[in-house]
C-alpha cells in the first residue's frame, strides 16, 4: 500500500474540521527548527531509491496565519551500477506557509506550503518547485514537533554524471523528489494564550444566578430611588429658579427706575450717576420692546421757566448717554417738571440734593422684563 497516498488527504481533513476554539500565532513570531528527512529520489539521477538526510529552517510570521520561510536540507544516495558516485543533493528554498490552527494552543496548525528555490546536483544547479503540507504540534509553550512532506520537483534539470566507463550519462529533462521529514521547531515571540475551560458545576451555576437576581434588584432599587430623587432635586431647582425669577423681576424694575442725581445749576453727567446708568444697559439691552420716560428734576430755587429748562437738560442729558452706549434713541421720551414734583420738601442742602435728579419710568414693557442671561 502506498502511504504517501494517504497523508496530504489525511492533513488537509484535519485543517478542514480544526476546532472553533482554535488559536492562531501572533504575527512577529519567528521559527526556528531542524529536521531529518527520508528521499525518494526519482529513477533518473541513477541512485537507489531511497536517500537520506537533515536540514533547517527558520521562518517569521507575517500575518496571524501566513508565513515566510527559508530552508536548506541535504541528501545524499547510494550510486546504481551505471554512476560513479553518490548523489549528493542540496536543496535551497524559500516558502510561503499558510497556517491553519487547530487545538487550544497557539501553534498548533496545518501547514499548507508554496515554495521555488535551487537543487544543487553533481555539481549542476536547477530551479525547484517545491509543494508540501506539515503539521506543527506544540509540545510546551515554544517547543514543537512538526512533520512534512515535500515535493522537490525539477522542471527543467540539466544533470550529468560519469558512468563508470568513463562516460557521460544524462538524466530526463524534468523530474521529481519527495521528502518526508521530522523535527523540532521553536517558536519565539508573544503567543496568545488560551485560558483552560473550567468544567461549572450545576450548584455552582444555581447560586451564581441567585446571587445576579438579587444584583438586578438591588440595582433596580437603587436606579428607582435614584430616579426619585433626581425628580425631587429637579422640583427643588425649578421651585429656586422661580423664587429667584420672582426676586429679580421686582429688583431688575426697581434698577430701571433708580433716580440719578445732579450737581446745583448743572446737567453734566457726574461719576455716580454715570454707574447707574451703566447698571441699567443690561437690563435695557435684553428687552429691546421697553420704552422709558426720562423726566428731569430740580430743587426749588430759581424761576419756574429756569428750572423747566434745567430739568430738561438733565433728561436729556441721561438719554444722550444711554444711546452712545447703543440704545435706540426712539426708545426713550424726556420731559422736564421743573420743582413741580420734589421729593423733600425741606430747604436744607440735603433736601435740595433729593430734588436734583432724573426719575425713569417704565412705559411699555414694565409687564414682563426678561433677565439678561
């Protein structure tokens, strides 16, 4: 029977039935083997049939699977009765190795190879074509035994030899070797590891689900009284917002209407007076539909057209200043009262002091005054 028949069908059901659970090699890993190896050498080289031999490789992985590897073997053979030597055989070749994993391990796989090199025959060298498919299983973390079986095939051989004559014989023009080998191989570099299945007990599994019950209500307890009270927080915010609302409207009307106050016989606009107007741009700037009334003021002394014309030039004088500091003019109406409408009725200078001033009323918008943000 004709094993060699039998172990590339055998390999290649193996890297078809591999199992789901299978590890690949990490790519940067580099191998590192030799082998002794059994020819068959083909009837042409005028040799028995049967050679034998060793060699190395070394090979670097590319991707998780693929491959790139480097070898070199030599055989040698007993002479048939018509040659006058051995055969002595080196083989130098380069491979592209597909790794198909199987088992747990990482570097465990079916190896399916491409490969072309040189053959040097009796001194001759020829182009190789070599197929082959291995199998690479780890005995440890990096150490391997890897089988393979190559064909070395020779499309185009150009080999002589001497016969024992003294002639020279020639071999066909193309023809065939194979190779069964057997080695070590060590495998360096970051392997992935696969950590071993731990048989669960049914015992174990029933309290691991009890345990994940009482988790899951626990959590949905604590998400519930979460929700809760994210909801309470919420109301309590909301409650703040509109308590403050309700303080700031007062306090942003009573800001518009805050008076200005002026020096004696004068409508310049002095420092204090200046920061109060300057208090109320905000508040005029986020409600453009506002309208105000700018009505001046003075005290008592001086003739009722003399202090009508200084109230005026006071009112005035605020609604210049707001609108250089951008307030649409058309927003503002001035009127002057004159003493008409003094707030003290004293004759002291502090009771005039009161008297000198702008009053702002609000004539449109008063309502609703939104908060500059």
């Amino acid at each position: 029977m004709n094993v060699r028949r039998f172990v590339a069908p055998a390999l290649l059901g193996i890297a078809l039935i591999h199992p789901s659970r299978a590890v690949a090699q990490r790519a940067g890993a580099v191998e590192l083997g030799g082998f002794l190896q059994l020819d068959r050498l083909h009837a042409s080289l005028l040799t028995k049939r049967i050679g034998g031999g060793a060699g190395g490789r070394a090979g670097v992985f590319i991707w998780d699977r693929w491959q790139l590897e480097g070898e070199a073997s030599y055989s040698q053979s007993d002479p048939e009765p018509s040659r006058v030597s051995k055969a002595q055989i080196n083989y130098f070749v380069g491979r592209l190795n597909y790794n198909v994993p199987w088992g747990a391990m990482a570097g465990n796989a079916v190896i399916l190879s491409a490969g072309a090199g040189q053959s040097h025959i009796d001194r001759q060298s020829d182009l190789v074509l070599s197929p082959a498919i291995g199998l690479r299983a780890m005995l440890a973390n990096a150490l391997a035994i890897r089988f393979d079986v190559a064909s070395m095939i020779v499309p185009n051989a150009k080999r002589q030899f001497v016969s024992p004559g003294g002639g020279v014989g020639t071999t066909s023009k193309s023809y065939a070797n194979y190779q069964a080998r057997a080695g070590l191989s060590l495998l360096l570099g970051a392997a992935r590891k696969v950590e071993p299945v731990v048989p669960i007990r049914e015992a174990v599994v029933v309290d691991n689900r009890e345990a994940e019950l009482a988790r899951a209500r626990r959590d949905s307890i604590d998400r519930a009284n979460r929700l809760r009270q994210d909801s309470i927080d919420a109301a309590n915010r909301a409650r703040a917002a509109r308590a403050a609302a309700a303080r700031a409207i007062p306090d942003a009307r009573s800001l518009i209407n805050a008076p200005i106050y002026f020096d004696y016989d004068q409508s310049e606009i002095r420092g204090d007076a200046r920061d109060a107007l300057d208090a109320k741009l905000p508040l005029l700037r986020a409600n453009p539909a506002m309208r105000i009334r700018i009505e001046g003021n003075t005290d008592a002394r001086g003739s009722n057209e003399y202090n009508i014309a200084l109230g005026l030039r006071r009112a005035n004088a605020a609604r210049r200043y707001l609108v250089a500091q951008g307030i649409d003019n058309t927003r503002f109406d001035v009127v002057s009262y004159g003493e008409e409408r003094s707030v003290d009725q004293g004759t002291t200078e502090a009771a005039y002091a009161k008297n000198r001033r702008d009053d702002f009323v609000i004539t449109i918008g008063g309502d609703d005054i939104r908060l500059p943000l």
